[in-house]
C-alpha cells in the first residue's frame, strides 16, 4: 500500500557468533506470480509458503480487484479461485501496488490485452521508477498507457480489445518485462515470442507451463528465444512456494561476517537463474555447504551450512548480474568485510530499483568509513577485513528494504553501531527479519 508508515529507525550492534536454525521467508518473485497465474486459471489453485510481505500482500488485493477470489487459510496457506485468461473484470478503483516494481509490471501485463481500462500507483519509491520498459513492449500489442512525464506513476493502462501477438527482444535483463510481455501474449491470439540475450529468473516460464500453457525455450545464438502460445486455458495448480535464495542471502552473509558464527538454512532455492550470490561468495572464500540438494516445488533447493569465514574480494563476472541482482547490497557489505577489493561490475539496473542502489551502499559504506568507487555500471568496494568496518553512522535506506537489511547487517560486525533511517520497508519482503535475526544472536534495538 501507498501510504508508508511512519519511519521506525533501527540500529545494529556488534554481535556474538550467530547460530541456529534460519528458515527464511517463501519466495516473493514465486509469490507474486502463483497469485497472478492462480487468478488466470480456471478454478482453485492451492498455494503453501506464500511470503506475506507487503509486496505480495498488495499483489492479492490486486487480484481481487481483477475479480479473483483470494484467500488466506493459514500462515502462508492461500487459495485463489480464478477467473480464466481473458476473465479480468475491470477494477473499480485505483490498483495500488505499494512498493512493488515485481507486482505493478506484471499486473500491467496481465490485464493488457483484455478491453479494460485500470490505473496504477504506488509508494514515494515506486512513482519514480520506469514503467517506460513495460508499457512499450505492451503498445505492439496494442495496449495505451497514459502516465506521468518519463512514464511515471501513477498510470492508466487501457487494454487492447483486439489484441495482436508480439516478438520483442529485451532491451534490458529483466525477468519483469519479460513476465509482463508473456502475460500479454496469453489472452493474444497466436505465438508470442520473447528474445532475452542474457538468461534472467525463469519462474515465469516455469509455472506457465506448471498451469498447462504452451512454451518453448530455445536456447540460441542471440539468446533464450521463448515461444508462447496465445489463448490457452490455465488449470489450477498445487504450488509450494520454496525459501528465498534473496532473502536468505541475508543471514547467509551476516554468518560469513560475525567471527564464531555457524548457522543452518534450510530449503533455499538454488535456481541457477537466482544463485549468482551463491557462487560469488563461494569465490571469495566462503564456508557454505549445499546439503541434501533435492527438488521441492518444481524448484531445486538445498540446505545451507554456513560458518564464519575469511573472505577475500574478487571481480564479480558482470554476465552473473542477472543471476543476482538484488544481492548486490549485501555482497558490499561483505565486500567491506573482506581482504582486497571486490570490483562490481554491470550493475546499472541497480539504479533503477527501490532506490538508486549504487549510490546509497556507496554513502552509507562511506560513512561506516568504507572507501568506495562507483561510476554509472560499476561499484568498487576496498575491504577492511574481518570486523574491519568502523561503523558509527545512521545510514539512510530511502524506502529500499534490501538497504536497510545490508546495514543492519554491516552493524552486526562493524566496530560501532549501525543505525538506519527506516527499517520499516523491510516488511514488503521480509516481515520476519528482526526476529529471526534476533533469534540467531543479533544484536538489534529499535531506534
Ligand atoms: O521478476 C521478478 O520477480 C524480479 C525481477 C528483478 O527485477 P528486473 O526484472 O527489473 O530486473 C528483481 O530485481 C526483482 O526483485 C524481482
Ligand atoms: C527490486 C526488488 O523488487 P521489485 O522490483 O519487485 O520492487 C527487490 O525486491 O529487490
């Protein structure tokens, strides 16, 4: 929802070594989308491990709004009753997405080729985020969308009555464009064809075909061609929505950095299209262990062991971002905590998420007294070595919940207390953090 509550500050402390058991929240991109794919099917889809988190939260009213019936049975137990690709009927009030770029591009996507008009806003944070990559690719369908200056939010999409398939090659990596195109092409007559040179998350193409749809990936010279075929009509699935490799890179990282801590993470995805994080720290040196590999949900998952380790920094390959975009956050944070420096490299979309990410690690890491390199595409972070960060300051988070979580992170081991602005945007995708963290051994106060 739009209207941010009032600020809540919070601080880190050096802690103790972190143990015990951290059982991370389910996964917001799989989230999002079972609610979505859910009310395009014909009938009752049964979820178990929804993250409810705000982002997700917004995502379900959305759905009602488009006519769905959702409903929440348990803790992380959902059902959606859907109405059918094609079966949207058009909302009566504004659609409010809150702080989601996830939820307000697919939806824009998933109503794009029915003839009905909605209009979308957001947050301070969303309103200032492109929505340009979406609504073009939409227009070849035929869709209009009326925003403010840059293709701001708010924004009124009017869907296309006769809608005509597409091929489109990406402009940019992103699993978003891509998911919100394919969405288009389901209620569009004939094949819808998406181009992506470099692989972003397939969740999308997984759980099209999970609820029956037609698609092929072709994996080509130019890239992933995906083929779907229009009109088909979604059968409800049973979707048991895996742990969050995003979410869980959190604790994982905070173990890596806190001297003694060992801790155990059970059931992270490993998508390959989710596990760049895995693979970098691994490279730097990190103690983890993937146990009892094995597939839960449709997805590959495994138990993390992770122990306290040297790190040392590295360049990070800049094809790998896709793979691990949103963690790039927290790898400064670690970054600071290794030897040498940690070279961050095609990391632009960074710029364009809940907040300009590059530039507020960079203040933030600066005022912990981090040195920091950064340019348009690039972060460069000079480590100070286990427990070498100083610490001391209160860095602004700027409605960016990865934000807060790093520095809350980065305080858990740096010499003096690390307070952030507001820890309030971390319930859009981890509402659990402060206590499961606590639980571990961390050491966090309010205020
Ligand atoms: O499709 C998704 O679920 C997401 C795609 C990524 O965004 P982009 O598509 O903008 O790269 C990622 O940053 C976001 O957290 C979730
Ligand atoms: C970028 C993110 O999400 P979204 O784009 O859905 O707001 C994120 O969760 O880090």
């Amino acid at each position: 929802m739009s209207a941010h509550g009032a600020a809540q500050m919070m601080t880190a402390t050096k802690s103790g070594p972190l143990t015990g058991r951290a059982e991370v929240p389910g996964d917001k991109s799989i989230s999002h989308r079972a609610l979505i794919f859910g009310a395009m099917a014909v009938g009752e889809t049964r979820i178990t491990g929804l993250l409810e988190g705000q982002d997700v939260l917004d995502t379900a009213s959305a759905m009602r709004a488009f006519g769905a019936v959702v409903v929440q049975h348990g803790p992380g137990a959902w059902s959606v009753h859907g109405v059918g690709v094609g079966g949207f009927r058009e909302p009566d009030a504004v659609i409010d997405c809150g702080n989601s770029g996830t939820g307000v591009r697919l939806i824009m996507g998933c109503m794009a080729t029915t003839a009905m008009t909605a209009t979308f806003t957001g947050d301070a944070s969303l309103r200032k985020r492109p929505m340009g990559r979406v609504t073009d690719p939409l227009s070849l369908f035929g869709t209009q969308a009326f925003g403010r200056k840059g293709g701001r939010l708010p924004m009124t999409v009017v869907g296309a009555a006769n809608p005509v398939p597409v091929r489109y090659a990406l402009p940019v990596a992103s699993a978003q464009v891509k998911s919100a195109v394919l969405l288009a092409g389901l209620n569009a007559p004939g094949q819808t064809v998406v181009i992506e040179r470099e692989p972003t998350r397939d969740h999308s193409e997984r759980m099209l075909l999970g609820f029956g749809a037609e698609l092929t990936v072709e994996r080509t010279a130019e890239g992933n061609v995906i083929t779907l075929t229009g009109q088909p009509e979604l059968r409800p699935q049973v979707v048991a929505v895996p742990r969050d490799p995003s979410s869980a890179a959190f604790p994982v990282c905070a173990a890596l950095i806190v001297e003694g801590s060992d801790i155990f993470v059970p059931g992270v995805s490993q998508n390959l299209t989710r596990n760049g994080i895995y693979l970098t720290l691994v490279e730097m040196g990190a103690d983890i262990t993937f146990e009892n590999p094995r597939q839960e949900g449709g997805e590959p998952v495994a138990d993390l062991r992770v122990r306290f380790s040297d790190l040392r920094g590295i360049e990070v390959p800049p094809e790998r971002a896709p793979s691990m975009i949103d963690e790039y956050p927290i790898l400064s944070v670690v970054a600071a905590n290794a030897m040498g420096k940690t070279v961050m490299r095609g990391v632009k979309e960074l710029r364009v998420k809940e907040s300009d990410r590059i530039d507020a690690m960079a203040r933030g890491l600066e005022a912990c007294g981090v040195v920091v390199e950064e340019d348009e595409d690039t972060l460069i972070v000079h480590g100070r070595g286990p427990g070498g960060v100083p610490g001391g300051a209160t860095c602004a988070t700027h409605i960016d919940h990865r934000i807060a979580m790093s520095f809350l992170v980065a305080g858990m081991a740096s010499q003096r207390p690390i307070s952030v602005d507001d820890a309030s945007p971390i319930a859009t995708s981890f509402p659990l953090f402060e206590g499961l963290m606590m639980g571990l051994g961390a050491k966090l106060t309010k205020g």
